[in-house]
C-alpha cells in the first residue's frame, strides 16, 4: 500500500502543480490581449505597458510548465508503466496533437515576447492568439486522455489485453467535452480572480493606475467565467451520475440508495458506518441535481461492492470546497462587474476582497481535480485496470516522491522570486514614466 | 508504416540534437570557462537562445509521445528499468530550465554567477545521461528477470560504455554549438575562441567515439557490414576537413560563416544517421534477446492514427516554425 500511495501521491503532487501552469497558459494569454487591444485602440501606454509585462508573466509561466510538463511526460511511465503499456497506444493521439498545439504555442510565445519591434502589429496580435488558442487546445486534448481513463471507449478489453482499437473514437470519448470545458472555464475564473487580486494588491498599495486597469480586465473575465461555470457544473454533474454513480455518490458522501434524496452541504461521512456526521440536507435537491426531477432514485454508496468505493471523505470534502469557492467567486464577480458598470470604479472593500480571493479560485480548481482523480479510485481506467496493478515495480518510489517535491518546491520559490523582480522593475518603470494616478 | 513511424523519430529526434543539443552544448562551453567567460560571449548565447529556447526542446516531447503510442513496451521498459539516468536527465532538464528563466526574466540582476553556474552544471549533467541512456537501451546489459536491484536498476548503464556515449555527446553538443555561436558571433576575437573550442571539442568526440567503439563487442563488425553507417562516417570525415580548411585558411564573410554552420550541423546529422543506422531495428537490447521496433510496435490502426496526426501537426508548425526563424535568426546571414 505505501509504495502505490507514494507513488499517487507524487502525480497528484506533478499534476497538481504543473495544472498551475497549464491555467495560466490557457486563460493569461487572452488577458493579454484585451490589454493589447486597448492599447491599440486607445494609445493609452500604460496599456502597452501591461501587455508587456503580461506577456513576461506569460513567458516565465511557460517556460516552468514546458519544463514541469517534459518532467511529467515521462513521469507516466516512471509512475505507471503498467497503464502506459495498455493505455499509451489508446490515449496517444491526443497528446501526440498535445505536442503540436504546445510546439505551435512555444513558437507563437517566441514571436510575440521578441516580435515587438520585428513584426507588423496585426501579425504581432495574431501570434498572441495563437499563444492562447492553442493553449486551450492542448488542455483539451489533455483532458481528452484523462476523459477516457473516466469513459474508457474505442477499444475491447479481451481479458486484460486491448483489441480492435480506435484512436479516434477513444479520444472522443463521453467524458471529454464536458470536462474538457469545464476546466477551461475554471481556467479563466482562477486566473482572472488570481491576477486581479494581485493588482487589487499593488494598486492598493503603491496606487499606479496600470494596476487598477489591470483588475478592471482580469475580474471582467474572471467574472465571465463563473458565472458560466454553474451551468457547466451542473451538467457535469449529471454526466458524473449517469456514467460513474459511484463517483457522484462518494461526492455527495451518499450511502443509501434513496428516492427524493437530499442534498448534503458540509458534513464528514464516516466510510465504515456508512453515515455523515453534521450535515446539512436539502430535502430532494439531489435528485433533482442528478436526474431533473425531485421524486427520482439516487444510488447510494450500498449499491457497489466495498472494494470499489473511492475514498468517501476525500471526495465529498473536495467537492464542497470547490462548490463553495466556486460561488464565492461568483458572488464577489458579480458585485464587482455591478460597481464597474454602476459606478465605474470598484470600492476600497471590493478591491480588498479580491486580495483575499487571489487563492480561491485555484484551490476550487485543485479541488475539482482532486474530485475527478480519487473520485475515480480504484480504478486507474475506470472499471479495467486497477491502480494497483499498475504501479511501478520498482523499489524507491518514496525517494523520487521526496525529490519531486523538493523540486516543486524549489521552483516555485523560483516562481515567486521572479515574479517578485517583474514587479519591482515594472514599478521602477512607472515611477520613471510617473505613472501614478 | 512502422518504417515511417521511425522515420519520424529519428527526425524529431535529429532536430532536437541540431536545435536542443546547441543549447545544451552552450551550456556546456559555459562550464569549460566557469567564470571566465566574458560578459560579451554572455550576451551572445543568450541573443542567440532565447526567441527559439521553448520551441527546440519541444522535439524531445515530440519523440517521447511517438515511443509510447507507437512502440509503448520501449517506453515502459526504459522508464522502469532506466529510471535512474532518466531521472537524471529530468533533473537536469528542470534545473537548466529554472536558471534559464532566471537568468532571462530576472529583470533587476544582470547576469548572476549563480544562475549561469547552475545553467552550465546542469547542462553538462543532462546531456551526459541523454547520452548514457541511448548507450544503455542497445549495449545488452538490460535484464527485466533480474531479482536484485544491482542487476536490475544499476547495471544496464552503469558501466564504461555508457560513460563514454554520454562524454561522446557532451563533446558532440560542444562542437555544433562552439560552430553556431562562431558563426553567430560579429567581434572577430570571439569568432575565433569559439572557433578554437569547436576544434577542441572535435577531437573530444573522435576520442569518444573511438573508446565507445572499442567498449561494446560485436560494434565494429556491425558498423563494417551497414553500408549507410560506413557512408555516414566517411561524409562526417569529408565535412571535418572541409571545417578545418574553412577555419585555417579563409576569412570569415558571411557566406563562410554560414557554410561552416551547415557542416557543423552536416557533421552531427551523419553521427546521428550512423547512430541509427548500426542499431535498427533494434529498440532494446537485453541480456538476452533483443526487442525490434517491430516486435514492439503498436496495433495498425494506432500507428495509423499517429502518423496522421504527426504529419498534419508537421503542416501546421513548419511553416510557423520557419517564420519564426526568419524573424529571430536568418536576418543575421542576410
């Protein structure tokens, strides 16, 4: 058990990290080019001045994920070479359409950090699309991979060895679009809450006006985002219960098979008793969140054998926190776009809550993953393999755990610092320029 | 179709030794002149990395996604029982990365000795176990019965031969890129230090290559007998000479310059294309039996669907990929 728990937890470490990087290589380049489009549509400089400093922030997040995301393309078979023997023939062609969207975004990235004085500024615009559109497109065929290993198709499965297989139809799996989508509007909600904390941050703090357009932009999209995310959700959700009920179970922490079932908001199930502790229940709002209709059968946890239950506890308590950061962002989104489009300013109040939601979105995010992953358990391709069978079998599995992390930690310190140096020679900049408002 | 598939590897796998390997062997001049190097040469390697310093290292994920859709047993064995070598290798990769972000985007510090000594280090370290990986996956000491850990995860590539391919392709690397930042650099005194680092590293690789040969059994009558390895050696020979003509007797115009990069990269081109060709079809070598490229390849519809997908990605980077070399590089030849 502690050799394959040292491995999950060194993946989840990986992929959590590098999800980091992938968010703001799917949602940062479109903030960039709102700012780009300002400029050339108003003049103003200090628009250009933020696109610039953008796109660096663009360039060093890339730079890391290129490097975090080659250390995990091998890390799959370092972790799970008995998924990758089965699974890598299946699930290749989506990243192997990964490589091209991510090759077509570092030359697009080279154009548009260098290209400034080099190319037209139409072309220069287009190349930062390109960084953005084709950003979206590698989570997608990413998250086409992961779809399949919730919705396994486009093969059989004779007996542990997988025949007549179809690429194709195994990258256009059930799971894909759903998933596909929802984290990239997650994308959008945890970058744009993200940087416009940030901003919020510095505008309070040293007052250039830059930063205060910079939060303007940022909550706009953030705000976009969550309020298309609900609906998202919720389809997911629905997806989730039809295609694996287990898993829609265990996020609900719901144990019996119920019709007119409840909704549960907090609470800590107990997997051995098989009941939840200080729980709140919604009469009936979970079978209507299932299937649209109040009156309807919900599965419980009793329905599925004792070794297929995904981890209770963990589920249910991710689930709820990306539920409840989720909303948050939408009700401090919502408020925000109000006072911009009233007032046409934010209030100091606002702007100190968003500093305080610079976390949240990502957290609702890591969350979400961590829903779909343990949610999933376990079963690596959901109802074939099991996990366990197809962990490494090489011994030192907890050494490489301890080095990966070291090495997260150690870049992110990296991150923080550089970030930190952008920051101080933008304000170097802006005081020259006397920026202040 | 498995063919073609290869093809494609050892494509991606060229380029990434013609575009990645000069970045690397960059680092590794670096590391020759730890702290000696001049803020001029600094500034050099840097001009001349930066716009392009995502997109070369995007052939090894390239290369890495074609193994395991197409040939997955190669991927899964390597990655079990090389772990160590690639472990290494993705640390290298990590940290060369890390200090190249920081040497770049740390706006208010210039050029910190710490950065670059640990861009230097670590691009040393990288490529010494790419090159003990390739060494190991054909030298036949992989052994998946083996019950020890010795036997298992030390033996395969810890041994002279495999030593000696990552030296070779640490003194490889240092040749292209002393012979693209010659032709890159415009102060003539610095054309000719790299110049002068191009030809110590040349006979690095000779006597590597050399040793690599004499270390591994049955190597010389194989290359003898594969006509293409043969041939291989005899151009890399003829572009040598010409390298050296080029070096002792003509000025440095434009037009030199350019031609004693191609050669450069002629030269790593035919080691590559020798490399290739003495080992197909063989992916592995274990203790005992081998393991083809064509035992190991994935059903037919699979490599079907890669080769599509390889081909239309092709159509869309190329031309992006060369625009972006026009931009940032071809200017300075024109």
């Amino acid at each position: 058990m502690s050799h394959l728990l040292a491995a999950r937890l060194q993946m989840a470490l990986s992929l959590g990290f590098h999800i980091v990087f992938a968010s703001i290589g799917m949602a940062m380049p479109f903030l960039m080019l709102t700012a780009y489009r300002r400029f050339l549509k108003t003049k103003n400089p200090e628009y250009r001045e933020l696109t610039r400093t953008w796109s660096k922030g663009v360039a060093i997040f890339f730079a890391v994920g290129a490097v975090s995301g080659t250390a995990l393309s091998f890390e799959l078979g370092l972790l799970w070479p008995g998924f990758m023997k089965y699974a890598g023939p299946i699930v290749g062609l989506p990243f192997a359409l990964e490589g091209a969207a991510f090759f077509l975004e570092a030359i697009a990235i080279g154009i548009f950090l260098y290209g400034w004085e080099r190319v037209p500024p139409r072309v220069h615009w287009l190349s930062g699309l390109v960084v953005g559109l084709s950003g979206l497109a590698s989570a997608f065929f990413v998250i086409s991979a992961n779809g399949w290993m919730n919705a396994p198709a486009g093969f059989d499965w004779n007996g542990g060895n997988p025949i007549n297989v179809d690429p194709l139809k195994a990258m256009m799996n059930e799971a894909f679009l759903l998933q596909a989508v929802h984290m990239s509007v997650a994308a959008f909600q945890a970058v744009g809450f993200a940087v416009a904390g940030m901003h919020a941050w510095l505008y309070l703090k040293r007052g250039y006006s830059l930063h205060f357009k910079a939060v303007k932009i940022a909550l706009v999209w953030g705000a976009l985002a969550s309020l298309i995310q609900p609906v998202i959700g919720d389809l997911s959700a629905k997806a989730v219960a039809q295609r694996q009920p287990e898993k829609f179970a265990a996020m609900e922490a719901h144990f019996e098979t119920q019709s007119h079932a409840g909704l549960l908001i907090g609470g800590i199930p107990d997997e051995e008793k098989a009941e939840v502790r200080f729980g709140l229940h919604l009469p009936g709002l979970l079978s209507f969140l299932a299937h649209g209709d109040f009156s309807s059968v919900v599965k419980g946890l009793e329905e599925f054998p004792r070794d297929d239950w995904p981890p209770v506890l963990v589920t249910h308590l991710a689930f709820q926190l990306m539920v409840g950061f989720g909303m948050l962002l939408l009700l401090v989104g919502t408020v925000g776009v109000f006072q911009l489009w009233r007032k046409k300013t934010l209030s100091v109040g606002l702007l100190k809550t968003l500093v305080l939601c610079i976390p949240f979105g990502f957290i609702a995010m890591e969350a979400g993953w961590v829903v779909t992953e343990v949610g999933r358990q376990p079963w690596v391709i959901y109802r074939l393999l099991r996990t366990a069978e197809a962990v490494t079998p090489r011994p030192a599995v907890w050494v490489t755990l301890f080095g990966y992390g070291a090495l997260y930690l150690f870049l992110c310190v990296v991150l923080v610092f550089v970030m930190q140096r952008q920051v101080e020679s933008l304000h170097k900049r802006l005081a020259k320029t006397g920026g202040a408002s | 179709m498995v063919f073609s598939l290869l093809l494609f590897l050892a494509l991606s796998l060229l380029l990434y030794a013609l575009f990645g390997g000069a970045d690397f062997g960059a680092g590794i001049l670096e590391m020759w002149r730890m702290g000696k190097m001049g803020k001029q040469e600094h500034a050099l390697v840097q001009r001349a990395m930066a716009p392009v310093w995502e997109a070369n290292h995007i052939w090894l994920i390239v290369a890495v996604v074609i193994v395991f859709m197409a040939f997955p047993s190669v991927y899964a064995t390597v990655c079990t029982f090389l772990f160590i070598p690639l472990m290494c290798v993705l640390l290298g990769i990590v940290a060369r990365g890390c200090a190249f972000v920081l040497r770049y985007y740390d706006a208010t510090a210039g050029h910190s000795k710490l950065y670059s000594g640990i861009f230097a280090v670590s691009s040393t370290f990288c490529t010494f176990f790419l090159g003990v990986l390739a060494g190991a996956m054909t030298f036949g000491r992989l052994d998946p019965l083996a019950t020890d850990f010795e036997a298992a995860y030390l033996a395969p590539w810890l041994n002279g031969h495999c030593a000696l391919t990552g030296v070779f392709a640490c003194s490889l690397f240092s040749f292209l890129a002393a012979l693209y930042l010659s032709g890159e650099a415009e102060v003539k005194a610095l054309q000719e230090d790299f110049q002068k680092r191009a030809a110590y590293a040349s006979i690095g690789m000779v006597l590597a290559g050399a040793a690599v040969f004499a270390t591994q059994r049955g190597l010389i009558a194989k290359f003898i007998h594969t006509p293409l390895a043969l041939s291989c050696f005899f151009l890399a020979t003829l572009l040598m000479g010409q390298l050296w003509y080029a070096f002792s007797f003509l000025e440095a115009t434009q037009s030199v310059r350019f031609w004693t990069r191609a050669a450069g990269a002629g030269v790593v081109a035919m080691v590559m294309l020798g490399w290739y060709s003495v080992v197909f079809p063989a992916a592995l070598v274990f203790r005992e039996g081998v393991l083809t490229y064509y035992d190991a390849a994935a059903p037919a519809p699979v490599l079907k669907a890669l080769l599509i997908a390889l081909v239309v990605g092709l159509l869309v980077i190329i031309p992006a990929l060369l625009y972006l070399f026009r931009i940032f590089k071809w200017e300075v030849l024109e």
